[in-house]
C-alpha cells in the first residue's frame, strides 16, 4: 500500500503514527551515532602539501606555453587515514586552459584534482599568469667561433663543422630574434689537428644566448686544423773565461732550454740547436745570472718563443773541491720542550758534504752535526721530521739519508730523591 507520492504507508506496514515516529528517531540516532564514531576514530584533519608541480599543459597546435611554471601549495583536509597517506603524486594541479585561443598573455585558474573523501580547502596561487605562441621552426647556417690565440707558434686553419645547417624550433618570439648559431670551439693548448664535439648556441642581435629554443642537432662535430710555427730546438751555452782559482762550474741552465724557430722550411729544419751569446764567467765565485740572445742564426731565420728571442743563463759557480760521504752521524735534537725526552729513530744518519780538500783535512770530531729541531712539539709521534745540518764554514752539506725521521716526545720520567739517612 503506498500513499499518493509513491512512498510506503505507514499504516499499510501495520505501524501506528507514534511507532512510524520511534523507528525514524531510532534511525536518526543510529546514524549520529555511527558518524560520532567514525569522526572519533578517523577524524578529520587538514594537511599542507608544497611544492607541488604541476601537470603539464596541452594545447592544441600550434599553440604552446613559453617558460617554466611555478609551483603550487594545496591544503587539503579529509579522514586521518586517508590525508596521512598522501603524496605530492596522489594530487594533480592542472591549469585551466579552457579559455586560451590563441597567442598572447593570460590569467589562468588552477585546479587540482586529487582521491575521493579529500576535499581541497586552498590552492595557492589560485590563478597563475602564462604565455602563449605558436610554434615556429628555422634553419640557420652555424658559424664556428673560438677565442683569439697567440700565433706566435701556431696559427688556427680551416674550422670545419660536420654540418652547415642546424634547424633551430620554439616560442615563435624567441626563434624570430634570433641573429646566428654558432659553435664555440675551445682550442686551448692544442698544437695539431683535432676534432670537438660543440653544442650550437642561438645568439641574438647583441650576441646574447637565447636558450628557449631548441637546436637539432644538439651537438656538432667540428675538425679543426692547427698550423704550427717554426720548430722547437735546444738552447746550447757558451761561457767565456774561467772562474776564479779554486773555484769551478758545477751546472748551467738555460731558461727557456727549447726555443722555437720560424724561416725557411728547408733552413729550418736542418737546424738541431742554437747557441747563446757568450756567458763572461771570468775570475767568478759566484752564480753568474744573465739575459742573453741566441747568435749564428741562419738568414731568414728568426725566433717566435719567447718573443723577445732572449734566454736566461743561470751559472752555479762554486769553490773547487771533492765529494765525502760521513756515514754513521749522530743525529742531535735541539728545543727539546722542558720536562719531555725526546728520541728519534734513526739515531744516526749519513751525510754528504762538498769541500777543498784542505778543508776536510781539517775536519775534527763534532764539525759536522745533524739535527731534528722539537721546539713546540707536544708529547707524541712525529714520523717526518726533516734533518738539517751545520757545519763549518768552507764545507757544503749537499744531502743527507734519510733526510726525514721519526721523533718520539714523551713526558719526562721524575728522577727520585733519595731520602736522608738517620743522623748519627
């Protein structure tokens, strides 16, 4: 039996008015009930997520957006059980495209779509500004570029990229600002013949990088001839005189000990050192220092390294004498810190010296001294300590072995006193 809006008759299912009324309160309260229980044990509760990126934008062709977009924070809130186990991933932030139709600037709506029983409380920022373009793509011819070097010693040839043309796509403003591609190529220290793999770069007008496009082929192959100058030759030295009596020549240096030449290809080649101008080293007894030219060249030929086409001729003079070896030297510390023992390992060394023959002859016992210098050292080891060596005046210490030992510092043991005996 069902009354006129369709719906059960009370008195057609046998209950009276006051019946029908207690089985609808009891209804109601089992539902408060239920709901009181389920807020108590999964209540609701809000959550801020950040930083959330969002969904990449589709529009239609030709149409795309220009830039990066920004990030969004959503707070949400929902049963405990579901909002604790949300991720960035569950929720999907999207901008409202529905009213772009074309390129220009405009205000877009976020939304953000994310699991059932969730509800979004805000979204910041609710609207986001965008750009719109159409797409357009161009080829450029690429020009490799490099820094100037210098060409004293070598000269940059032919630079040629495995490809003439690169197409170069993106935001229609950005691809029609665009002036030229070029490839950096970095020649360095090279002084033959190489090949580079370079990244092409679109540069504008005022040869700055517009990087909102894209360039294929990303990378270029680039052979790059280097020619080089001249041939690189020892530097031979030539000294006039002698040092001073019981004074001898114990080394000479060039700097630069190569230089390089340019001329004639034939002359040049034939050429295996050069020679400086003359070094007076007469009646010296000391180093003899001194910037000179190189002499003899052949006509046509000339220096390029160093430029100026000078050298520096440094002569070690020193007393005439002999080499002796000292085995067996005791080592002897010195600033030992107060109130500390100091041991070294090994405790003997053996040491080289250079002097006149008179002047070992009259060597005496403790002339000729090692030492490990503790001054500041606190207790403990020290496995590297460095050796140094007096001696008198004449003699010249040229190395010891080791030349490095270990030192061991430790407090010094109290030295007992020993107590007065009974007095008589």
């Amino acid at each position: 039996v069902r009354n006129v809006e369709g719906w059960p008759s009370w008195r057609g299912l046998g209950l009276s008015p006051a019946s029908a009324a207690r089985l609808l309160i009891s209804i109601v309260l089992a539902l408060l009930l239920w709901a009181w229980v389920t807020t108590q044990q999964d209540p609701t509760i809000p959550r801020l997520l950040r930083n959330i990126p969002l969904q990449e934008a589709e529009l239609p062709e030709p149409l795309l957006l220009v830039g990066t977009l920004d990030m969004v924070t959503v707070e949400i809130e929902g049963p405990r059980s579901v909002v604790q186990g949300l991720t960035e991933a569950d929720l999907t932030p999207r901008l409202d495209l529905s009213q772009v139709d074309g390129p220009g600037d405009y205000t877009v709506p976020v939304s953000v779509t994310m699991p059932d029983a969730v509800r979004t409380v805000r979204v910041t920022p609710r609207q986001m500004p965008i750009l719109v373009d159409e797409t357009a793509a161009r080829s450029f011819h690429v020009e490799p570029t490099y820094p100037p070097i210098d060409e004293t010693i070598r000269r940059i040839g032919a630079v040629v990229p495995s490809v003439s043309e690169v197409t170069v796509s993106g935001p229609k403003r950005f691809v029609d600002d665009i002036d030229r591609v070029v490839l950096p190529v970095e020649i360095g220290d090279q002084t033959s013949d190489f090949l580079q793999s370079t990244v092409p770069v679109a540069e504008n007008e005022a040869g700055e990088a517009i990087t909102e496009v894209q360039i294929q082929p990303g990378a270029v192959e680039v052979s790059v001839d280097i020619e080089a100058r001249g041939r690189e030759v020892p530097v031979l030295i030539q000294t006039v005189g002698d040092p001073a009596q019981g004074y001898e020549v114990s080394d000479r240096v060039a700097n630069p000990a190569f230089v390089v030449l340019d001329g004639p290809p034939d002359v040049v080649d034939e050429i295996v050192s050069v020679s400086t101008a003359p070094v007076r080293i007469e009646g010296a007894t000391a180093p003899v220092n001194q910037s000179v030219g190189l002499v003899d060249l052949p006509a046509g030929v000339s220096v390029v390294d160093p430029p100026n086409g000078l050298v520096v001729v440094v002569i070690q003079v020193r007393p005439r004498g002999v080499a002796q070896t000292l085995p067996d030297q005791a080592v002897v510390v010195v600033n030992a810190p107060p109130g500390t023992e100091v041991t070294v390992e090994p405790g003997v060394v053996m040491v080289d010296i250079y002097a006149s023959e008179d002047a070992l002859a009259g060597l005496r016992a403790g002339d000729i001294v090692p030492r490990v210098n503790a001054n500041g050292l606190a207790p403990g080891t020290y496995d590297d300590l460095p050796i140094s060596v007096s001696v008198p005046a004449g003699v010249q210490w040229t190395q010891t072995e080791p030349a490095r030992v270990r030192v061991v510092v430790t407090v010094a043991s109290s030295t007992p006193v020993a107590s007065p005996g009974p007095e008589p």
